[in-house]
C-alpha cells in the first residue's frame, strides 16, 4: 500500500514539467515561486486495537484531541505544486504531543484553493501509560480560499486557507483535522 501512496505522488507530479511553460498560475500568480504559511488546525486522534501503542489496563484504544500549529512552503509549479511541512500538536487525553514534517504534492484549484496528497514521518507521545511511538504519515487534503466559498470582499489579499485534511498513522489509525492556515 505505500507503494501505491508513493507511486500516486509521483503521477501528479508528472504534469508539472510539461505545464511549467505557462507564465501564471489559476490565481493569476507567476507559475514558479515559493510560498511559505502557518496555520493552526484542530482535531482528532484515533488509533486501532491492534496498533504498535499496545493496551493500557481499563483502555481499549488510545485517542485523543489536537490542537496543532503547522508551518510549511509550497512552490508553485503552473497549476501544480510541491512543498514541505511541519507539525506539532497538543494532545488531550490519551496523546501528550505530536510532531512530523512531511511532503506535500498536489494541485491548485480555482484562484486560492489546492487539493493535495501528503507522506512523512510522525513522532506520537503519549500518556497515562501509553507508549511513545515513532512511524509513517500519510493524509491528503483540501484547502480553499475566501473566494472560492464567496468571502473574497471580507479577507482582501490577504492569504487566508480554510484547510480539512485527514491523515493516517502507519494504516493504523483516523486523524481528521479542520483550520485556518495564513500564507504569504
């Protein structure tokens, strides 16, 4: 199955050499560039029965909420983009933190809005017995700007993202998560 992730993530990034000839992108931007945000998102961690975190006396599976502040760069490639990007969360229950970097490739749609897939490494601390965990991330998302749901008079220029995403530990486990992310 990582394979398959892997070989996904090399097809979309294919196009990007034959539509690097355009000189702008969807939003009207120069087609190459470099992009760089933050954001905060919130959400939540579940993991499996049979995950590498094990059991815990009275707890059937480890879960918990996040709040998590992520930074990262895109670079514009035409109307696709590659970046990289990290992550560190505050867990609630189960989860003490949570910390990654990962690669993002994907396309941009519309004048502001991108839908991508993204793998790295995620690092999972957890609490009250739980194990520290160390594996593969995998998630894809959808991140779209005021213009696109009808906001474009309220935010101006500004660069602000409405992001969902989910993600995956290793196959083990549902990470959806929802927020605000702030290029420039």
């Amino acid at each position: 199955m990582k394979k398959n992730i892997l070989s996904l993530l090399g097809c979309l990034a294919l196009p990007t050499a034959a539509m690097a000839q355009d000189d702008t992108a969807p939003d009207g931007s120069k087609a190459f560039g470099i992009e760089p945000y933050v954001g905060i998102l919130g959400g939540y961690h579940t993991f499996d029965r049979g995950t590498e975190f094990g059991s815990v006396p009275g707890e059937t599976i480890m879960n918990g909420a996040l709040i998590s502040g992520i930074a990262g760069v895109n670079v514009p490639l035409g109307p696709v983009f590659v970046g990289v990007e990290g992550n560190a969360s505050k867990g609630f229950s189960d989860i003490d933190w949570e910390y990654g970097v990962k690669g993002r490739v994907g396309a941009r749609a519309g004048e502001s809005g991108l839908i991508y897939a993204s793998a790295g490494y995620q690092w999972v601390n957890g609490k009250g017995g739980w194990p520290d965990e160390k594996d593969w991330m995998y998630g894809a998302g959808v991140e779209v700007g005021p213009k696109e749901i009808g906001l474009g008079g309220v935010t101006g220029s500004s660069g602000v993202r409405l992001r969902v995403q989910v993600d995956t530990y290793d196959w083990d486990s549902f990470r959806p998560m929802a927020g605000v992310i702030f290029h420039f």
